[in-house]
C-alpha cells in the first residue's frame, strides 16, 4: 500500500493599506481644536429643539435647521452605559487587534445633555455601575493633535461615588 | 459663529490584514512556481482551451477540467501599461510596466511585470521570458518580472 501524497494547500497573508485624509469641516474643526488647544469640550445646541449635539454637527439631525449656537461641557459627568471588551477585534486603523480588556462607556457630559462614547479606565466589571461619575483625562500639552484621542480615556471617580 | 475658519485636514489610514486562500488548483500553481519554476496551466477536455491561471472548470462550456500543462515559459506581450505612480501595496518602485502576456500555449492572459527593459521600449507583440525570484515563497511575485526575449 503506497502513502498518498498530501497536497501542499497555499494560505497567502495579505494587508490591504489604504492610506487617506479628510477635511474636519468648520464644526468638527471647532470641536476637535477646543480639545487640541484649549481642553475644552464643546458642543451645539439646536435654536429650534434645544438639543445638544455632541459631537456638533452643522444641522440639528431632528428639526434639520441649522445649529449656530455653541454651549461648553463640562469634562466630566456621568457613565450612563457601558460595555466591557473582552474578546480582541481588528481595528480596521491601524490592522492591527484591539488590546483587551477595555471599557467604553457613553458618558452624559455636564452642561448639556448629549453623551460622548469614549473609553474608562477600569476594567474591572465589579468597580463600574452606570449612574457613576468619571472625568476626562487629557493628554499633556504639545501631544494633542486635533483628535478625539486627545483624551486619552475617562477617569472613574470612586470616592464622589454613584447618584 | 464666528468668522475664524476651524477646519483642518486628518491624515488617517485603514488597515485590513486578511488571509487568501488559493485553494486546491490555485496551490498546485503556486506550488508549482515555488519548487520547479514551471509555470502551469489548465486544459479543458471540450474545448481544447488553456487557462492561466489555471482553473478546476471551463469558462467557456462548464465542463470539468482535471488535466495540467506546462505553458510558457515564452510569451508575446498583448497589452500594457506604465505606471508612474506610488502606492503601498504596488510591488516595486515606479515606473515600471504592467503588461498581458500571452504565454506559449496558453488562451488566457498573466497579468505581470516587465522589465530590464525602458517603458518607452515595451512594444506590443514582443517576446519575453520569466525571471525567478531566488526566494521563492508560492506567490506570483515568484516570478521577479518577465524580460525580454529574442
């Protein structure tokens, strides 16, 4: 009885690299440089249903009119949900997988009341319950560039503890 | 708002590795470049036709196909074209020509590089003959380029 030859299937590794750029837009560009320059977190807000849109956008995505007036947040509030990540996904970004664990959490941001989804830094299932307050921590001056990873992620406040 | 202009450009960039797999026929190709040099197409019993790269059925008459030849690895450029510009996922450096070769024996074009020849010289219907790489690693890039040939 002769051995069959096993055939010697090929499996190709590939990366698809798509390099690309684009424009923030006068109301992205205002929000993302009050972070860049000033650590700031602005907003707008809707003349016609007093919305805020976080991140602004140049028309309300309610009334469709478009939104001028422009409120600041508060860099803290409260975790209104969140999500634990446990499992790595590719982050289609960079191509490469997500460290875990990580939390994003959307946070309903003093002074207004539109949530920003960004990440906490605790990733311990026990220490985070929706209701509790967190505040945002920016990179150090000359390190922001204009992006909404400015902030680094939002600091869980233990001691000011759950409403 | 006020008259300031706040826009600014992002640079970005997406990313996606991803995995290939050539499966039975497509390995036997790559297989093939990699260990013997040979470049190997497949034949249609019905219709006589010769495919490159080969193929498991014909395109023509959905038949199955279960009989390789050995094609090449002479060819006569049937197209091309020279490309002057720079992306991260082209194999070598600009400028270099792209071109259908229509290799002795075959009925469909391989789509490869030409070179050790200017662009301005590529003709159609010119003879050319493969270069292998040294390290071989069962891509059609084992096969450097094609030159030309007498």
């Amino acid at each position: 009885m002769t051995e069959e030859k096993k055939q010697d299937l090929v499996e190709i590794q590939e990366l698809v690299s798509v390099p690309h750029s684009f424009a923030t837009g006068p109301v992205m560009g205002r929000f993302l440089s009050e972070i860049r320059d000033n650590k700031r977190i602005v907003a707008n807000k809707c003349p016609k249903c007093g919305r805020t849109q976080l991140p602004p956008r140049i028309v309300c995505a309610v009334c469709h009119v478009q939104v001028d007036d422009w409120i600041e947040l508060q860099p803290r509030g409260e975790i209104t949900s969140y999500d634990m990540i446990f499992i790595p996904t590719l982050n289609p970004l960079t191509g490469k997988m997500r460290e875990v664990p990580y939390t994003s959490a959307s946070i309903l941001l003093d002074g207004g009341d539109a949530t920003l989804t960004h990440f906490l830094d605790v990733t311990d299932p026990k220490k985070v319950k929706v209701g509790m307050r967190c505040e945002a921590v920016f990179r150090p001056d000359g390190e922001r560039t204009g992006s909404v990873m400015d902030i680094v992620y939002f600091r869980v406040l233990t001691e000011e503890g759950s409403k | 708002m006020s008259e300031k202009n706040w826009s600014f450009e992002v640079p970005g960039k997406l990313e996606v590795p991803y995995k290939y797999y050539a499966g039975e026929w497509g390995s036997k190709f790559l297989a093939a470049l990699r260990d013997n040099m040979k470049i190997m197409g497949s034949k249609c019993p019905t219709c006589n036709k010769v495919f490159i790269p080969p193929r498991s059925s014909c395109e023509q008459c959905f038949g199955k196909i279960s009989e390789w030849v050995e094609i090449g690895p002479k060819g006569k450029v049937t197209s091309f074209c020279v490309v002057n510009y720079k992306e991260p996922y082209l194999p070598v450096e600009p400028p270099f020509v792209l071109a259908l070769i229509r290799l002795e024996g075959a009925d469909s074009d391989l789509t490869h590089i030409i070179s050790e020849v200017s662009p301005e010289n590529v003709r159609i219907g010119m003879t050319v003959a493969p270069v292998f790489a040294e390290q071989r690693k069962a891509s059609i890039l084992d096969i450097k380029y094609f030159k030309p040939a007498g």
